[in-house]
C-alpha cells in the first residue's frame, strides 16, 4: 500500500478540514466526514472530544462538548472510522485529540485500534517535543504530527522540524483555534523557514476561515488547515450533509484556481 | 531540548502544553533560574515579603483549641495575616517580579476563591501591570466579596461559563488567553500545579511558609513538630509548608483535601481519596492524579471551598503521595464547616473554608494524640470571603 498521505500530497496545495465524531451526532457526523472527503478534501482531520479543550476557541469548544454530551467515546469515534472507510473513503484520515483520553485508553491499545480503523496519523496539540516520546514508542508505523508556532524559536524548528513524518502543522497565529479577519502578516517568511530544515510537505492552520484566505494561503504553504469555519458553517445548516459537499467545493474550487 | 531544572517529580510533572506556549515556559524557567543567584532580585523579593506583605506570619499557640480536644499541642502558622489575607500573596508577588524581569507589562491569572485573584490584582497594581483574571461564574457567586476586591485593585475579573464553570475552566480560559498573547503576557499560576517549570516556581516562592515555621517553632517549644497539617487543592499553601519539613524524616506531613459530600456520593476532589475515579493522567499541561471518567474526560467537582475545588493536584504531591513522604486524606463539607465554627469559638479567628478543611483534620486527630506532642497547622488564608457560604450553609443546617 502506498502511504496514504503521500500520495494525498501529490497535489498541492491540498484543503484538509477538521470536523469532530459526534457532532451534531453521531450519524451526521459521520456523513459529513463523508461527504467532505468525497467533494474535495484530500485530508481530514477527525476530531476526539475532550472536556477541557485549551487550544480550542469557542465553536470547537461548544462542538467537541455537544459530542461528549451525546456520548461520543474513543471506542465509538473509532468504530466511526471504520464505518467512513467502509463507505469508500481513501483519503487519509488524521486522529486530532487531546493526550488524556488517549491515555485513559491506553496508548498503544489507541494506536493499534485507530490504525486497525483506518486512521493514518494523530495529531496531539498538548503534546511538545518535550513529551512526546512515550506517544512515539507506541505510535509504530504511523505519524505523530508535528507541530510548529510562530513563536517557535529557530532552534526549536531545526529539532522539531528535522524529526518530522507525514506533514508539518503550522500554527499561523500566536493563539487558539478560530477565524480572523485577515492572513496573519509575515506567514510567508514563517513557512520559509520551516522549509529551511524539512522536506516534508508544511500546512498552515489555525484563522483561515474563507476561501480567498485559503487560496491566499495555498499559494505559500502545501496544505490549508480549515477547522472553526468547517463546523460553524456545517453546524449550523439545517442540512449538514448538502452544506458539507458545498463547503468543501468551495475550498477546493478555490485552492485549485 | 532540555530544560535547566528537572521538569519531573518522579513519573509526575511534565510540560504538556501546546507548542506555541513552549518558548514562553522556557523563557520563564531562565528568567527563574537567573533570579535565584541575583542578589538584586532576592534583596527586593525579601523586602517586599517583609515591608508589603507582612513576614514573617506569626506561629500563634492555639492554647484553648488544645485544651478543648485534650491531646496534642496545637500551633497555627498564620498565613491568614498576610496581607490580602492568604499564602497566595507570596508566590503572586515572586512571580510579579519575574515579569518585571522579564519585561512583560500583562498578567493574567485564573482564580478559585478568589484570594489568588486579588493577590495577583495586588501584585500587578504595587507593579504596575496590567491585570486580568478568569474566574468560574459558579465561584463568582460564591466569593462575591473577592470579587470586589480584585476590581477595586484595578484589575479585570472575566467571567467563566464553560464547562463546570469553576477552577478549572478559569484555568482553560487564562491559558487561551496567554497563548493568544504570549508575547507580553505573564500567566501568573496561583498553585504548584500546571506545565514545568510551574511547581517549583510555585514551591519555591512558598516555601517562606515552611521555613519561618521551622525556625519558629524550634524558637517557640526548641523542638520540630509531630506532625505538620495543610489542605490540597492544588497544593500550594501545603507544599510551601512541608518544604520547611520534608527533610525532617521524623515530622509527619498530612494533606487535607475536599471531601465534599463524602467520597461515597461522587461529589468531592479528592484526588488520592477515591481510587475508582482517579487516576494518573494530564491535564493543565501536568501529569498528575485527575479526577476522571473511563473514558478520560476530566470529572466534575464539588467543594464548599471554592480553592479546593479541583480534580488535579500537583504533581509533587503525587510524588510524596506515592513514596509516602506525606499522606493525604480528606475532610467533608460538614466537617470543614463544623472545623469553621470551632476554630471561630476557641480561638477568635475566621478561617478560611480551605483552611477549615485542615482544622478538620486536627480536631479529628489531636485527641489521639500526647499531650506531649506538637501539631503545626498551616492556616493558609482568613474566611471574610466565606461568610456568604457560611451564612448560607447555616441556614441549611438549623
């Protein structure tokens, strides 16, 4: 099998929406998932609920917690995952969550699970460097994504950089997650010197809430990271599954201009 | 990457915080470091602590309070004196000059009680700095009269109405604060709890308690105590006393945490006390016992005592928990309010409700005691803030 993510990369600048298991529930959610890879996602990434969301502003926050109150678990978002492969999605499928569940389930139980599933990669936003060998000696074959932030010394993206697997997350502003009204300034020179110690492919992530943003964007970075605009915009249709195919078009319309 | 101060306790400890706020730990943790061996900095630190806040805090002998329970002789370290009327006070000013040093001009704090919160309005209104805190609306009610006191101290009290609305949420909200500002914000951490280099910053600017303790209870009775008493919450106000005491084998170090509703009916934060819901786990950026569910999401709390209303605890506590330097047990709501009222009569001081969560203790086990032997009980902050509450659970109970 050739690596899922790799070959996602073959085009860029690829649109990688982040959607939550769970919200507005269960099913839906796993229709949209669908739906969005099947109309112009290369990536997803899935999102596992948490209690106590630090990196995430307040429609991630509001979302994750409408899933958790309808029950979502690991156990079910993995099952969840495995039902949208089933329905034939090929992209690759990105487990993002916080550590402490993942660690409730048990961390290599996690990664065999979510790897049986269908899962291709995790990213862990309180995992640092610092912490992340004990996730790495359980992860195995798939990636740990790693983080970078404008705030990252050049030192730390040299080290972080250099030890990079599947694709480089670039945090675009100091901050939590959520749309601004303008591209941060400077991006351009913060993804070039990312580059200057890495091959591998940097999405940006983090404010881009329109596609003109995300076009403005794909013309720097080699991914778009689209998270708070993604379940707003879904969350708040009447249909999520209609509005899902015309958000991710749109996105990908726009990207491939 | 490698940090200048052991980052652990033990399996406990850790830095899980996002990426973006790693520099600033980093930042913090040489701004700490460098402080340590400047003259300069330790000169104006201990000069406050003495001219601002008070220190040294009075040892007082609680001589009716012995005499009532008729077993072991009963000493207050009285950080109920300092001024704002708590411990908290120590480390908020400790960390208010570290951000002079480091050249920040903004604080944000989050708040329990609110005693942390208006220390750090204290800190920043002595210093200069902008302020801003984040509190629970469930414990705004509740600590109304904190909440005054940090605006009148010019600082801004933010509101908090997510999740359970309390301590720990004020938490998540002054971390996306930071990490939105990092660049000129300071996030002034009120307990030994949180990413490296956190709890030691926290211990160290507390351990003052423990060391004037130890010096003046040998000047008092010319020998250590039996046994030295405090609530966890986070466990900043214990962990600054045991540090005066944790190289003393013989001194028997007992943690006091919220037992609320008793650790049968589910609502409590006690940490160590309730083995199905706790386990070792991360939140707030440390590894740490959490208060948890099986699938990993942090429970809810409850406590009288807005401050020990949490469910983490700091890693070192962890750590002296699980090599069995200290032990921790727990004290009910009723049992903490009951401590209050005692405390009132015998000895003409209104204690903190946190701190009536120790007094509990020392009702509990002075009687079992000698009358030869010595308890010192670290009174970590005054009850002016808990009279609502007090007034309120009165009427409950007549």
């Amino acid at each position: 099998m050739t690596n899922r993510i790799e070959q996602a990369f073959k085009n860029r600048p690829i649109f990688m929406p982040y959607f939550p298991l769970g919200y507005p529930n269960l099913e839906i959610s796993i229709d949209v998932i669908e739906a969005l890879a099947k109309n112009g996602a290369d990536l997803i990434e899935v999102g596992l609920s948490f209690s106590d969301p630090l990196a995430d502003g307040p429609v991630i926050q509001q979302a994750t917690q409408v899933a958790l109150e309808n029950g979502i678990t690991i156990q079910k978002a993995l099952a969840a995952v495995k039902e949208i492969r089933k329905r034939g999605v090929e992209i690759p499928l990105i487990l993002m969550g916080y550590y402490n569940p993942m660690l409730a389930y048990g961390l290599e139980q996690f990664v065999r699970d979510a790897q049986e599933a269908g899962a291709d990669g995790f990213i862990v936003p309180d995992l640092p460097a610092e912490e992340s060998s004990e996730f790495e000696n359980a992860v195995g074959d798939l990636p740990l994504i790693r983080m970078l932030a404008p705030t990252s010394s050049s030192e730390r993206m040299e080290k972080i950089a250099r030890k990079a697997k599947g694709f480089i997350y670039l945090v675009s502003v100091t901050g939590i997650t959520g749309e601004r009204k303008t591209i941060a300034d400077g991006l351009s020179d913060l993804i070039a010197s990312v580059r200057e110690h890495t091959s591998v492919p940097v999405c940006v992530g983090f404010g881009i809430g329109t596609p003109e943003q995300a076009k403005e964007v794909g013309a720097m970075a080699d991914g778009v990271i689209v998270g708070t605009a993604c379940v707003r915009t879904i969350g708040s249709s009447e249909n999520p599954v209609e509005t899902a195919k015309e958000f991710a078009g749109q996105f990908r319309g726009a990207l491939s201009k | 990457m490698s940090t200048l101060l052991n980052p652990k306790f033990g399996k406990y400890g850790g830095q899980f915080v996002p990426e973006t706020l790693m520099p600033a730990l980093i930042e913090l943790e040489e701004a700490f470091v460098a402080s340590r061996t400047d003259a300069e900095f330790q000169k104006e630190f201990n000069k406050l602590m003495a001219s601002f806040v008070g220190r040294p805090t009075p040892l007082t002998y609680a001589k009716r309070l012995s005499e009532k329970l008729g077993g072991a002789q009963i000493y207050l370290k009285r950080e109920d004196l300092a001024h704002t009327g708590a411990h908290k006070i120590n480390n908020a000013l400790g960390q208010a000059l570290l951000v002079k040093r480091m050249g920040k001009k903004r604080i944000v704090a989050e708040t329990g009680a609110g005693q942390h919160g208006v220390a750090s309005a204290t800190a920043a209104a002595l210093l200069g700095l902008e302020c801003v805190v984040y509190m629970g609306s469930v414990d705004i009610a509740r600590q109304e009269p904190n909440v005054f006191r940090m605006k009148l101290l010019g600082a801004e009290v933010k509101p908090v109405n997510s999740g359970t609305k309390t301590l720990k949420d004020a938490i998540n909200e002054a971390i996306r604060d930071w990490v939105t500002n990092v660049r000129d914000t300071h996030y002034l951490l009120g307990s030994a709890l949180g990413p490296h280099p956190y709890p030691t910053i926290v211990r160290e600017f507390q351990s003052v308690i423990g060391t004037e303790a130890r010096e003046q209870i040998l000047l008092e009775v010319g020998r250590l105590p039996d046994t030295v008493i405090a609530c966890v919450g986070g466990g900043s106000n214990a962990i600054g006393v045991f540090s005066g005491f944790v190289d003393d084998g013989d001194v028997e170090l007992i943690g006091v945490e919220a037992g609320g509703s008793g650790i049968d009916s589910g609502k409590h934060a006690a940490r160590f006390g309730d083995a199905t819901k706790a386990k070792v786990g991360v939140i707030h950026g440390t590894r740490t016992y959490v208060l948890q569910d099986a699938d990993g999401q942090i429970a809810e709390t409850h406590s009288v005592s807005a401050g020990l209303d949490y469910a983490a605890v700091g890693p070192e506590h962890a750590m002296l928990r699980d090599n069995e330097r200290a032990f921790y047990t727990s004290a009910t709501d009723e049992e903490a309010l009951s401590a209050f009222h005692t405390l009132c009569h015998t000895e003409g001081i209104i204690p903190a409700l946190e701190s009536s969560h120790a007094i509990a203790e020392v009702i509990k086990r002075a009687s079992t005691m000698r009358k030869d032997q010595i308890v010192l009980v670290n009174l970590s902050g005054r009850g002016d803030k808990d009279l609502n509450t007090v007034i309120n659970e009165t009427a409950k109970n007549l």
